[in-house]
C-alpha cells in the first residue's frame, strides 16, 4: 500500500472521527471484546475478576453467535476473546468454528481472532489451538494468543497466586511455539502487567521474550471498578517514585520495540496524565459474559444488555451518544495504559497517525504500521 494512499485515508478519517465526536455518531465496530466468561483459576494479586460469584450467568454459545450475525459486524476486523479464563470454556472450540463459519457470510472483514489466556491449562490449550489454527488459516484469519506472563519464576506464581503456574504456562507457550511452526497464521506472544513486584524484571522478561520470538504487550497495571474490579487494590500496588523511574529507563531503553505506545508511556510517567487518541465507543465495544455491553472495557457505563436489546439499539443509544462526546477527556481515560487500544484508534481517529508518519519518517513508520498489525484497518 502506498504511503500516499495511507495518509490520504488517515486524512479522511480523521474529519469522519471528529465529525462523529461532534454529533455523538457512531461507526461500525472494527475491533470487539469477548469477555466469554469470569471464571479464573488464578487469584491475580492485581485483579478481582476471580472474586466473581460462580453462579453468574454466561451468555451461551447460541447467544454469542447470534450477536456476532448481525449485519453490525461487516467490518469488524479484529475480535478479541478474553476472560477471566477463555479456555474454562468447554464450547470455546465450538465458537471459533462459528467465527470461520461467519467470515463467509456476516463478518467477511474479519482479520484476527486474539485470545488471552494465563497458561495455566496447557492439554486444554494445545488441544484447542491445534483444532482452531489450520481451521482460521483456511478462512485467512490470523489467530493471536497472548500469554499471561508477570515475572520469571517464582515470582509469577506470587503475583497470580497459583502453586506452579510457571511451569503450566511454560508448557502452555511451547506447545504453541511448536503449532506455530506449523501454521504460520499462528501468532504468540506475551502480554505483563507491571507492578511494584516486577518492576526489577522488566529487562529480563523482554529479553525472554525476545529469545522466543514472541511478541510483547507490557504496561503498567490499571485500576478500574469495571473491567478489573480491583479498586481496593490501589494502595498495595502504588508505585513508588523509584518503580517510576525504572519504567521510564525501560522503555526509552532499547528492548521495547513498540515505538508509539512506548512514547506515549514516557510521557505519562512523566506528566502523570495519558494523553493519546482513542475510539472506543465508536469502532469498539467490550461486552461481558452476562450481554452487558459497555462502549469502553475501563469505564463503567453499561449500555445495557443484549438480552433486552440488539447491539446496534445498544451502540445507538443516549448512554452511548453521552460516552462518545466524552471520549478521552474522563477520569478514566486519563490514567489509561492499556496498549491494545491504539489498534484500533491510531487508523480510525486518523490526525495522531497521519501526523506520527511524518514525523517517524517512512521506514520507522511502516515498521510500526506492521508490527502492530494496522494494515487490517484499511
């Protein structure tokens, strides 16, 4: 794709983002969030997801592939399947076969399916990713597990408070590593939370990383009453003025390699506020095991539930109007690490991008562009 070409269109889509902020508009979704369900086996020090009554309601297979039929979802381009654990699911296999089944017919721009998962269930997972793989790579949609991964060792299993998770997810990762030789479509990768406990492993787990070819989400943890429920934890995991600077030397260090979040990181631990585009609740929605669907995974506004209405009513709705207007300027949105919202937001809201390409030069630039995979959104 030409450069010209790309910038042309981050020219135009940055007027149709600030057109719809104006109006409350919305888009079609272009990226997705699964939550499939809360169930967890690990106690996260950083996360109450497991803190989740048992008896909570999780949408059936049935329900989930009769939400993503609707004609909504024609340029969705990127779904990721989270949890809790996705693998507890015994049907999770059943609805990747329904996702190749829909990329014929409903979501034909459908470039990736992304699960996360922390590795602790490594027969289940081998199991389900060599069923699933060759299956997506017929119907050209690259398949993305990120593991899990907080520390090296003994600290990992601390910081996830499960007795030899380590070793799990280490089986987990070479099971994948050995499909992915496979079936090329397969993408691993790692994605850490950094807390006080692992501030002092941030180099050793790049270079892990790195030594296994796998790619690597790391950013600091995030403090919300929706997505992660772990309010009461902000004061056991406040960092302290040194953790800070050792996050800074990392990431103008030279093993991080995702050249854009890593600025806008510097400049959060500096300035203490995260200033950067974002899009949800315009071309990204998060919906929870239960068909809540929220327009942000952070911010705790429910739309309302597709049980009682289609998602296209939901996205359309005043709540979501009132949330878009607001994009990026909440209390939330200013203490906001999670990097696998520029994916979608750098293409779609269009100036950041536009002006980042030249500023970064041309090769900079396009290594960036595909290494984060944003050629699928255009």
């Amino acid at each position: 794709m030409p450069l010209s070409w790309l910038r042309l269109r981050l020219a135009v889509n940055g007027l149709r983002y600030r057109y719809l902020r104006k109006t409350g508009g919305v888009s079609k979704p272009e990226a997705l969030s699964l939550e499939i369900t809360r169930r967890c086996l690990a106690h996260c020090i950083m996360c109450n997801i497991w803190k989740t009554p048992p008896d909570l309601p999780e949408l059936p297979l049935a329900e989930w592939m009769k939400v993503l039929s609707s004609p909504i979802f024609t340029n969705l381009r990127e779904l990721d399947i989270t949890g809790g654990e996705p693998f507890l699911r015994r049907d999770l296999l059943g609805l990747l076969e329904g996702i190749c089944g829909l990329k014929g017919s409903h979501c034909q721009a459908l470039r990736s399916v992304a699960i996360t998962t922390n590795g602790f269930l490594p027969l289940k997972i081998v199991e389900v990713i060599r069923e699933a793989a060759p299956m997506m790579k017929e119907r050209n949609i690259d398949l993305v597990i990120a593991c899990a991964l907080d520390a090296l060792g003994e600290l990992h299993d601390e910081i996830r408070n499960f007795a030899g998770g380590w070793r799990r997810l280490q089986e987990s990762i070479q099971g994948l590593l050995e499909i992915r030789d496979a079936h090329k479509n397969l993408v691993v990768g790692l994605k850490t939370t950094i807390l006080p406990n692992n501030v002092d492993q941030l180099e050793d787990i790049a270079a892990y990383a790195e030594g296994k070819g796998l790619f690597l989400i790391i950013s600091p943890f995030i403090l919300t009453d929706n997505r992660f429920d772990n309010l009461d934890c902000k004061e056991v995991l406040q960092f302290h003025p040194g953790d800070i600077q050792k996050m800074i030397r990392f990431y103008e260090g030279g093993r991080f390699q995702w050249d854009y979040h890593r600025q806008a990181m510097i400049r959060f631990l500096k300035g203490g506020m995260m200033i950067k585009p974002c899009s949800a609740g315009f071309n990204y929605f998060f919906i929870r095991s239960t068909g809540d669907v929220f327009p942000c995974s952070i911010k705790n506004l429910i739309l309302g539930n597709l049980r009682e209405n289609s998602f296209e009513t939901l996205i359309r709705s005043p709540a979501a109007k009132y949330f878009r207007k607001g994009a990026g300027r909440f209390p939330e949105c200013r203490s906001c690490t999670e990097p696998g919202l520029e994916r979608y937001s750098l293409p779609f809201e269009g100036f950041t991008y536009l002006s980042y390409s030249f500023k970064s030069g041309k090769e900079n630039f396009l290594q960036l562009h595909h290494h984060m995979g944003l050629d699928k959104y255009f």
